[in-house]
C-alpha cells in the first residue's frame, strides 16, 4: 500500500470520502492517483474550516459541538495539512 493511502485512511473524515466516492467510481482507493487523494484532502479540510459549507465538520471544529469533538476536529485538520503539506 501506498504512503500516502496509508495516511489519508489514518485520517477518519478523509478515510470515510474515500470509502464513499470509491463505491460510487466502482474503484479501489489504492487506484486514485497522489493528486486525487491530496484534492480529496483539501475538500475535506474545507469542511472543517468554511463556515460558509454549512457542514457539521465546522461546528465541531468551532467548539459547537462541544470540547470533545471540537478536540477530534483539530486533530483531523491537523492530519489534512500535514498530508496536504507532504504530498501536494
């Protein structure tokens, strides 16, 4: 498996797009491309940091979901750049 498959399923919100658009392509996740995983990344980063989205990622990060999410939603925006960093 591919560094980057490795890091972007270690990332719950990343893992659980790539699940889902992988179902709707009939692809593997391993068949994206580096390029499509790290757009795929920003989008979901997006989610977290737009208000204007309107996604329950945001209120999470924000702390509307209370300290506990809003912990796990640094965490993942954390991971998003770091991956988006690393392989963009």
């Amino acid at each position: 498996m591919r560094a980057i498959i490795k890091s972007a399923l270690a990332i719950n919100e990343l893992a659980f797009n790539l699940k889902n658009i992988s179902i709707d392509d009939k692809k593997e996740i391993d068949e994206y491309t580096d390029s499509e995983i790290v757009r795929e990344a920003q989008y979901v980063l997006n989610l977290f940091l737009d208000a204007s989205e309107g996604h329950a990622n945001f209120d999470d990060w924000s702390g509307e979901g209370g300290p506990d999410a809003q912990k796990l939603a640094r965490g993942e925006v954390r991971k998003l750049k770091a991956l988006i960093k690393k392989y963009h």
